[in-house]
C-alpha cells in the first residue's frame, strides 16, 4: 500500500518515555513530525500511518509498560489529515478502501488502548488530525491552536471516526456546526477557547510552556488529582440537528455535493452511540463513504480546485519578476464611495500606510472617511485591534477635495463611476500631480484599461485592479495588463495584491475580464429563457444541480441590476451576436427593483409578464443553454489570450463567484458532463488532471 502514495512527505511518530513527577510509571509521548518546518503541515498518508503503527508497536513492547500514551506534534501543527497529495495516484476501489480503512485501524489502537491516551493539541489540528485527537481519552489544546473537519468543503467525509466520535462527545447539534455547518462557510475554524467550550479538549493552556503544562495535567489525571467530567449526550436532539445539517446541505449546495450529503448520513448513524458494535458499524460506514466519494470524479475535480487555490493561486502564472515592483508607502484613492471606502479600509488595515480619499464635495469626503474610521472602531470592539492600532489606522486615513494630496503617492486606485470619459478625465487630472513611477489603478469591472489610458502622457503606468464585493471577503483580484502596462508597474500590482491577501490573477484587457463576461454570459442566458416564456421560477432552478452558491436571480440581486445592466451593455458592444441586453434588466433597473421577487418566491407584482413568450424551456432545457454558452465563452477566452491557461479561469471562479470545488471551478464540470466535447470540440483539461485516472 505505501506505493500509492510514492511521493509522499512522511510523517514520522517519534517516541519518547518520559518520567512524570509522583507518578510511578512513565508516560510514552509520541511526537508527529513531517521533517519539515510549519509550511509543510504534517499529514497522514500509508507512510504516515505506517510510522503511527510502528510507534504504537514499539510503546506495546516496552518493559515495564508505560503508565499513559500522548501524541503532540511539531511547532505550531498538531496534523492537518490525509495527505491529499497522493489520492489522484489512487485509481481503484480497492485502494481506495485500504486507505479508509487503515487509518481506522492506526487510529482505533488509541481509543481501544488499556492504558488512558491523551492528545496535546499544540497547534491546528484539522480532519484526520483532528480525529486522531477524538480517539483519544483525554486532550488538551493550546490557546493559539484551532480545529476544523474540512472535508465537506472538498466534497468528503471525516472517514476515520469524526462522524462518530464528535456528535457522541459533544452533542449532535454542535457536531453538525463543526462538520457540515463551518465546512460549508468557507472553512470557518474552531479557535481553541471554544474548542473547549463545546467539550472538544478538556483543558487549554498557552503555547509558550504548552508542554510542560499538558504533562503535569496528565500527571493529575492519571494521579486522580484532575478529575475529568462530560456531560450526557441529549439523544432526543438527534432528529432536529439532523434536520438542521440536511437544510444547511440544501440552502449551500442544493443538494449537488455528494460528501455532504454523506456525511448527514453518517452524522446521523453516530446516534447508535460509540460503544459495543455501534463504532465498528459507524466506521465501517465512513469506509464505503470514503471509498465511493475517493472514486468519483467530483472528488477529483475538487482536490484539482484544492490545488489551484493552495499552489496556482500563490505564483500567478503570466507575472513578472516580483524584484521589479516598486515600494509603496502611501495610497490615493479617487472616491469616496461604498467600493472606496471598502478598498481604503482594506489598504490601510494590510499596508498600514497613509490612504487619502478625495472626491467632489465635501460631504461626500467626510462621509466616505467616516465610513472607514466607522469599521476600524467596529474591529477594535470586537477584539480584532488593539486601542493603539485603532488610533494609528484612524490617524492613517484621511480626506481632501483636492487631487493634490496624491502628489507623493506611489499608488492610486480610482473607484468612481463607471463610465469611460469621467475615468479618463480621472487619470489626466491624477497624473498631473504625482511623480512619474507613481502606479495608476483602476477598479473598473468591465470598461477597457487601454481606452482609460490612452490619453496619458505615461500610459504604460495604468493597470487594472478588479477587486469584489465584498473586498473584505471575496479573495480573488483580477490584475488587467493593460496593451501599455510595463512590467514594473505590473509587478507592484502584484505585490499589492499579494500584501492584501488577495490571490492574484492575471488577465488581459478584455472586456469584463473573466469573472463578469462569464457571469454575465450565464445570466443572459436565464434571463433570455424567461423572457421566451419559462417560468421565473423554473429558470431561477434550472442551475440547482451544479450547487452554485446562488440561484441566477439571487446573484442579480446581489450584482444589483443597473451594475448587472452596465456589464450587459458593454459586452453587448463587444460581441453583440453572443451578449444581448434583455428588456426585463432594463425595466428593472427603471423601477428601480433589486430583485425580480418582492418576498421569497413571490415575483414582483410590477415585473409581471416578464415571462410572456410562448416558448417556454424547462429545467434541463435552460441548464444546457447555460453551460453550453460557459463552454463556448470559455474557449473563446483561451484562443483570444485572456488568460494564461484555463487554470486561471477555473481559479477565478472559485474565488471570484464562489463557484463549488467540486466542480472544478467549471472547466471539470463541463469536461465530466461532454459539453466541452459538444460545444467546442475538446475537453479543456487532460483525462486524470480533475478526473479519475483514463
């Protein structure tokens, strides 16, 4: 079996036999260590387990036999699971068991011990090394560390025992949190404060003698000094929890991810409890969990998103030598608006350098920095700064109705409307005042970067900067190399981008670049089959099973129409025989509406008729319009150069819309259903690169 994973990075079980003061035996202590610094977390593949067995192997053999067993790990991790790095080399069901099953077996050895186990949870701790703690009796968890089961997230299951050991430690409904609820929100982690809380480790201390402490508890434990009490799980809350993880499922991925629903099932067979026959029954159901979901291509086509957001997105393709950008040490922001003040917040919470808005009155300035002193008090309240931060931020950011305040700064970012000549004359009034390295930015959502420079004496110092809302949240930043965009300022715009914590992607000065064109493509398609005939309704689930994050009318809600209408228009411009502007946008956007419904479900009694064509579409007759236009839209991108490879698309979608890893962002998707094939003539990505092995 460790031929499965040759390239694995090993983590090695070391073991030490430690003497505990008052204690008459010693405690067996077993350190998980990958060899390499925290970068590198450890993880768990054959060679891993293969080590754990061997340690436990030789603590069993030691004379005379310890009094305790307890697993730590190296600095800052505790172990952070399977090593995901070897499942594309596991190409049948067989292997794919012997994987689920053998870390049940390493890891039972713990929970079935004779002598009592204890976890020190020094660092994050997340799925397989989350559950390796949970087979242990006894855990403690150091202030700094966090814990999390993020296997819904990428389309698994926890399939060494977390289905069944959590929800019978701390109760089903917070076991449903942990394992469906935070999973689905983006990966939300457990810091350790409530890990304790929720009954998950059994005492916290800090990190800088974490050891030492964990040990002389041990000490108490084993002593009778420290008297562990948990409380009995409320069974009669099984259903309702239940009911509550299979809504969450339903409202986050419209029942299209296959893991999470395994994983409800199996959630819900915890309820036998972990004893007797109850836990081997339990496991052996994450095996048949672990080995179907391994073999199935969206867990594929997940574990190649997985990779692009952990490795692609850290070295954008296509980007020049990081040593030409330029250091900046103070921000313009042109606005001072919504997007303004959200881009002055974020600028000076990561650069921590001055950031001044201007705008045209007043009013509008005073606002804007309001805004902006508003959310540094509202972090500052909530833990996240201290009162010195608050006040130097505060301080950092400032107002002027005058583009004169930009004269000594190396960056500015223009946030105003969108409209080509306000843009232009934006820049020309910008680059009057400011030095000639000084970096023009836009954050234009569709308008041409080229156009917006073409009348500046430096347009090679223009570059696109396509943040989205929420800039706070959304993780993506479009980079738009403009025809005259040189590499040094391309290369701070990487840099700020990178500094931002933002995973950068470099796109050409395409309209609407990558993430609007294919939104807006999608859209179009949905609205179009409305105005043909289909039912709102109908057409606003058509894309229910692809587990979008919004249905298409919950997305033009939160676009907003006249935003939604401006792209359309643009990309009308651009390529009227394939983008139309559909006439129910635009009366929207006269009436002034958000949403085509004015309560859930319930269309907009003032947007009725907007489905008054004779040839209605159904369900799967709309979804296959849409994917087929992504599939087209998406090549067509790839031969016109937007983007250096469709890694890079796929990676937009998944950061910039949010889009399921199962899918692949979408490429996979459209690969494993034939579109690609269908509409375009080829598949987008080799047989076995987001799929199971050709």
């Amino acid at each position: 079996m460790t031929a499965v994973f040759e390239n694995e990075v090993v983590t090695r079980a070391l073991v030490r036999f430690l003497a505990l003061p008052g204690l008459a035996g010693e405690l067996a202590l077993v350190t998980l260590d990958s060899g390499q610094d925290h970068t590198r977390p450890s993880t768990f593949g054959p060679g891993g387990l293969a080590s754990l067995d061997a340690a436990l192997d030789e603590i069993a053999a030691h004379s005379p036999a310890p009094a305790a067993i307890a697993v730590t790990g190296k600095p800052f991790v505790f172990a952070v699971g399977a090593d995901l790095s070897g499942v594309p080399s596991v190409s049948d069901a067989a292997a794919a068991r012997a994987i689920a099953a053998t870390g049940h077996r390493v890891f039972r050895r713990l929970k079935d011990s004779p002598i009592p186990t204890f976890a020190f949870v020094n660092g994050v701790a997340l799925g397989g090394g989350l559950e390796l703690a949970l087979h242990c009796r006894y855990r403690t968890i150091a202030t700094t560390a966090a814990v999390a089961f993020p296997e819904v997230f990428l389309g698994l299951v926890p399939g060494w025992g977390g289905t069944q050991l959590l929800p019978n430690l701390i109760g089903i409904d917070p076991a449903v949190t942990v394992v469906v609820e935070n999973a689905l929100a983006q990966n939300a982690m457990t810091p350790a404060p409530k890990a304790a809380r929720l009954g998950i480790a059994d005492a916290v201390f800090e990190p800088a003698d974490f050891l030492e402490r964990s040990l002389e508890w041990a000490a108490g434990v084993l002593s009778g000094a420290v008297t562990v009490s948990r409380p009995d799980v409320d069974r009669s809350a099984w259903d309702d929890a239940i009911a509550r993880a299979r809504a969450i499922v339903a409202g986050r991925t419209r029942d299209a991810s296959p893991g999470a629903l395994r994983a409800v099932q199996l959630l819900d067979l915890a309820r036998h409890g972990v004893d007797g026959e109850a836990f081997p029954a339990g496991t052996a159901a994450e095996d048949d969990a672990l080995t179907d979901l391994l073999m199935s291509d969206q867990l594929r086509a997940s574990l190649y998103a997985f990779d692009l957001v952990n490795k692609r997105a850290r070295r954008p393709a296509g980007a020049p030598d990081k040593a030409l950008a330029r250091k900046v040490t103070k921000v313009g922001v042109v606005g001072a608006g919504l997007m303004a003040a959200q881009l002055a917040l974020l600028l000076v919470r990561r650069l921590e350098v001055p950031v001044v808005l201007t705008d045209v009155d007043q009013a509008r300035v005073d606002k804007g920095v309001g805004s902006v002193h508003a959310e540094l008090a509202k972090l500052a309240a909530r833990g996240r700064l201290s009162p010195d931060a608050l006040n130097r931020l505060t301080g950092l950011v400032t107002g002027s109705l005058s583009k004169d305040a930009f004269a000594d700064a190396d960056l500015v970012i223009e946030a105003v409307f969108e409209e080509l000549s306000v843009k232009q004359q934006v820049f020309a009034e910008v680059e009057a005042v400011v030095s000639e390295t000084c970096v023009l930015a836009t954050n234009t959502s569709a308008l041409s970067v080229t156009e917006m420079a073409s009348k500046l004496e430096h347009p090679e110092r223009v570059v696109g900067l396509h943040f989205f809302n929420p800039v706070a949240v959304l993780p993506l930043l479009e980079v738009v190399r403009a025809e005259q965009t040189d590499d040094a300022t391309l290369a701070t715009a990487f840099a700020v981008g990178k500094a931002l914590g933002k995973s950068c992607v470099l796109v050409a000065d395409a309209p609407a670049f990558v993430v609007n064109r294919l939104l807006t493509r999608f859209l179009g398609e949905i609205t179009a089959a409305v105005e043909q005939g289909t039912p709102v309704a109908v057409a606003d689930r058509a894309l229910d099973p692809l587990g979008l994050p919004m249905t298409p009318f919950e997305l033009l809600t939160l676009v907003g129409p006249p935003v939604a209408l401006h792209v359309a228009e643009r990309m009308h411009e651009a390529f009227p025989d394939r983008f139309a502007v559909g006439e129910a946008l635009r009366r929207m956007v006269e009436l002034g509406k958000s949403s085509v419904y004015s309560e859930p479900g319930v269309v907009d009694p003032e947007l009725a008729g907007l489905d008054a064509g004779d040839a209605p579409l159904t369900e799967e007759q709309v979804r296959a319009r849409a994917v087929e236009a992504l599939a087209q839209e998406i090549r067509l991108m790839l031969d016109e150069g937007v983007v250096q490879a469709v890694q890079d698309i796929d990676l937009c979608m998944l950061l910039g819309a949010g889009w399921p890893f199962w899918l692949g962002g979408i490429s996979a998707h459209l690969d494993r259903t034939g579109v690609s094939e269908a509409v375009t003539g080829r598949r987008f990505l080799s047989r076995g690169v987001a799929s199971l092995p050709a």
